[in-house]
C-alpha cells in the first residue's frame, strides 16, 4: 500500500482473499466460461483481484506480457475469445484515444474500471459502447487495504448514476464517520467500510508478519465523500494531501518534507 517511497505491507489473510474474490464473481456474474487477459500486474491488488475472482469462479485468465497498447494484446484478446477487459482510468483514456471503439472483438462481455477516479464523459462513453454490444460496463472503488474491492455501481445506473461508485459489496457495509452537511443535504465525511476482506493490519518490519488481526474488520478509508437518497457512494476527497498519478499515489506532505 503506497508508492511514495515508503510503503506498507498489507497483511491479508485467506479468508480475506476468499471473500472478496468470492464477492467479486458474484456481482460480476462470473461463470466457468469466462476468460480475461492479464491487462493489470497480479503485484497490483486489482490485477489480483482479477486472477482471484475469475479463478473462484472456475474461470480461465490469459497469461501475457503484451501493454494493452499493443496490436499484439488485441490479436492475443481475440485469438482466445476473451470475455472481459480490467483497466484503470488511464488505461481507458489511451484506449479512447487509440479508436477502441473500431476494435474487432466480438467476445467481450464485460469491462471493469477501477484505481481511481475516472472522468465522466469517458465513463459515459464507454458505458454506451458496451450497451451497444450488448455487454456492461463497471465502476469499482476500492483499497488495497479491503484486499481489492468494497464498492460497484451497477452498469444499469448508468447514466442517472455517473461519478457514483455504487453500493458495498456483498457481505461488506459502508458508512460515513463524523462529516458535516453540504449544499445538496447530503453529510459529507469520511467513508468506513466493514467487510471479511479487510486486512488484518499493516507490517513495516519482518516482525509485523506475526501479529494478529488488529482491525476487526473496520477499515477507515482516509476517503471522504457522502451518500445520497438512494444510497448511493460519492467520493469527494481525501483526508490527507494524496494525489493519484498514472495509478500512483503519491503523498504530498512526503514530497514537501
């Protein structure tokens, strides 16, 4: 968790990560003859996530080194009939703007976007390219430290839903801690998440490894936002100076220090 230059381990255990990827093929509707590329680092939680949840599901992965950038990737998709496709906000821009839409993949099924926040014009843009194949496309928040996902928004709120990142995951629960008012009635604060899939703690030393689950299943997100009538997330901000660059978290007070 982190890449500032001073990481932390996240300490997560095997029900952790049985029950988010046992989550995540649910809501997802994962079957055994689904098949996704290995579009993100397995190192990376959400790549993670992906192998997890597909291989919960009796599902297949495709195994490749090829940037998603590649004409190589795309011809390897479609060899393979892939059915799905994991990025993060950027990969979704460069996927726009080298002309995705044009692309010969009659297989996909399902995209999922997750690793930050996306712009919602490319969120509506995608979305509507999906409904037109007749697939769905996913909006997902999470965190490292809840294993990979706490959040999705259903692809059939969009478009009334854009720049929501849903509702919890099943067997998790999200709440909002302390706060104030904003303008549109809605309590602006911190976002608590409980759930199996929260880790049992961090570890900076070797000696951390052994220590015990110190959560309890509560993880205080550090994200700020508000829910809205219908129950909807909405992030707005961050307790701490963080901004996300390229997939990077980068700490500001680190880089001022």
């Amino acid at each position: 968790s982190g890449t500032t230059g001073s990481p932390k381990l996240v300490r997560l255990s095997q029900e952790n990560i049985e029950a988010n990827a046992r989550s995540i093929a649910r809501y997802l509707g994962l079957r055994p003859g689904e098949r996704a590329p290995s579009s993100l680092p397995i190192h990376y939680s959400f790549g993670l996530s992906v192998l997890n949840s597909h291989l919960a599901a009796g599902a297949g992965i495709v195994l490749t080194d090829d940037s998603v950038l590649t004409q190589r990737f795309w011809k390897i998709f479609k060899r393979h009939r892939c059915t799905s496709f994991a990025g993060v906000p950027y990969s979704y821009t460069m996927l726009d703007r080298i002309g995705f839409e044009a692309f010969d993949i009659p297989a996909l099924r399902t995209m999922t976007q997750a690793g930050g926040k996306m712009d919602n014009g490319l969120i509506l843009k995608f979305h509507s390219l999906m409904r037109r194949r007749a697939g769905r496309f996913f909006v997902m928040y999470g965190q490292t430290e809840a294993t990979a996902r706490m959040s999705y928004l259903p692809p059939d709120r969009l478009p009334a839903k854009v720049g929501s990142v849903g509702i919890a995951i099943e067997g998790g629960a999200l709440s909002l801690a302390g706060g104030r008012r904003a303008a549109n009635g809605c309590r602006v604060a911190e976002v608590v998440y409980r759930g199996k899939n929260v880790m049992l703690g961090y570890a900076e030393t070797r000696a951390d490894l052994a220590l015990g689950d110190l959560t309890g299943g509560t993880l205080r997100t550090g994200d700020i936002g508000y829910r809205d009538k219908d129950g909807f997330l909405f992030l707005t901000g961050r307790l701490k100076r963080i901004s996300k660059i390229y997939g990077l978290r980068v700490n500001l007070d680190e880089i001022e220090n």
